[in-house]
C-alpha cells in the first residue's frame, strides 16, 4: 500500500457523530448512493495522485455538503466533474454519488477552480478539517469548526505535507491561516470567496502568485550560476 493509500485509509477510521460526517466512510440513505464512500475515497486517490507534484498548496477550512461531501475533493463540486472543466482533472474517471438529479454545484469551488486557471502553476487544495462538519442532524449544511476539529485537521495536515511537500503554501481564510501559524509553517493569507469576498479573494491570490513566481525566478537563477 502506498502512501496515499494508506493516508486515505487512515482518513477512514475518523469516527463520525450527529454533526460530522465522514464522507470517505460512510452513506447517509436517500442522499448518496450505494458505494457512494468507495467512490468518493476513489475519487480522492485519483486527485492526490494526479496533483502530488504540485508546488503550491492552497488549504482551505472544512469539506462543504456541495463541495467535497459529495465529491471527495477539495473545493471540487459535482457539477465540476460532470462537466469535465478542470482542465488537469479531466482526464480523470472520478464519478459524482448524489442521488441529487442535478449535480451539486459549490460556489467556493466555482470561484477558486476557476481563478487558479489564470495561472501556469500546478496548485493542490487540500482542507484544514478533510470531514464535512454539519449542523446536528442536517447533513445538508455548514457550520464552523470546533477546536478539537482544528487539531485533529492539523495532525493530518503534517501528514499531508510529508506527502505532498509543496514549495508555497497559501492559507484560504482566517481557519486556515491560524492554524499554520500555530504549527510554525509560513503561508501566504487570502480571503476566504464566501459571502462576497470574491474580490479580495482574487486580489490576494493574485499576490501570492506574483510572490511565488518571483521567488522562483530568484532560485532559477541562483542554480543557473552554480
């Protein structure tokens, strides 16, 4: 078993309860369907596979119900793998597990898969907290994270980036950027997209982006003289 396999199957043992949901374990009936959660952790192999060269991570807070819950991939929708717009993920047979007639469409993934198409760079998304943290009972909803969740989140995080070892982190809202900071590791902070900070999203992606060219032309032509 790989590593990517075995940090997926490690993923499975997290416990749900009456507010969290673990979409690579488990189905909720009338809502996903059969297999939903194989698909899903299927689903999430083939991406961390297909991006685990990226150099840029950008970590996000928690699964959403009309993102990951149902995708299996960070800041990913249902509609986004229907419609095959990713252009590095279209190759990819990942399946959507709604019962929902139309797909799941998330905003927050709308807005992110779209502005990181700007840029020549392979960026991987991963979440502070991979679970989808819901309301009690209400699988379809958000709430905010818990402490306990933020550490939990983190010790997988660490294990992501022995995995992944992204050369530039950005830090996708105030969750996720406090979190790196108490674990030491440096990240570039930008806005969060939801409710209507789009805007600031752009524009501090935009300077993460000019940061991290800058800082690798400055290493390319260090080596070019060594």
């Amino acid at each position: 078993m790989n590593e990517i396999k075995r940090f997926i199957e490690k993923l499975k043992n997290i416990p749900g309860s009456v507010d969290v949901f673990n979409q690579y374990r488990d189905n909720i009936p009338g809502l996903d369907i059969p297999q939903g959660a194989s698909i899903r952790s299927k689903n999430l192999e083939l991406y961390l596979n297909a991006m685990k060269d990226s150099p840029i991570l950008l970590l996000g807070e928690a699964a959403g119900y009309k993102g990951a819950r149902f995708s299996g991939v960070p800041m990913f929708s249902e509609r986004q793998i229907v419609e095959k717009e990713i252009p590095e993920l279209s190759h990819l047979p990942l399946k959507r597990t709604s019962t929902r007639a139309r797909p799941f469409s998330e905003p927050t993934a709308t807005i992110v898969r779209k502005a990181l198409r700007e840029y020549p760079v392979k960026v991987i998304i991963w979440n502070l907290f991979p679970l989808h943290p819901h309301k009690p009972h209400d699988y379809l909803s958000n709430r905010p994270l818990r402490k306990q969740e933020r550490i939990l989140g983190l010790e997988f995080l660490l294990e992501f980036l022995k995995i992944i070892k992204p050369e530039f982190i950005i830090a996708c809202g105030k969750i996720a950027e406090n979190a790196l900071r108490e674990a030491g590791i440096d990240a570039f902070p930008v806005r969060h997209p939801a409710n209507g900070r789009k805007r600031k999203f752009l524009e501090g992606l935009e300077e993460a982006m000019k940061i991290y060219f800058k800082k690798n032309a400055i290493m390319r032509s260090h080596k070019s003289h060594n």
